[in-house]
C-alpha cells in the first residue's frame, strides 16, 4: 500500500490509500484453509470438566 506517513489531512490520506488498493493486482487464492495453522483443541470426554 502507499506509504500515507506524510499526509496529515484525514480524507487525504483515505483517498490515496483507496487508490492504491484498488490499483494494486488481486490477491491469489488461498494455499489451505484460513486456520490450518490454529492449535488445534483436543475434544475432552463426556462429563469431565476441563479445567
């Protein structure tokens, strides 16, 4: 995205940074699922608490 550091004025800014985006190429499909790299959660067993 364009570097918006130096503009002060708030609309300003907003404008160039949705210029920018809308210029930039399209982002490519995902490799894997969004949360592949989550922790996954062990499910605990029926009627035992968790903690």
């Amino acid at each position: 995205m364009a570097d918006t550091s130096a503009i002060t004025d708030k609309l300003e800014r907003k404008k160039v940074k949705r210029a920018a985006r809308k210029a930039a190429p399209p982002k490519g499909s995902r490799a894997g699922a969004r949360g592949e790299n989550k922790a996954k959660v062990k499910k605990a067993a029926r009627g035992k608490s968790k903690r």
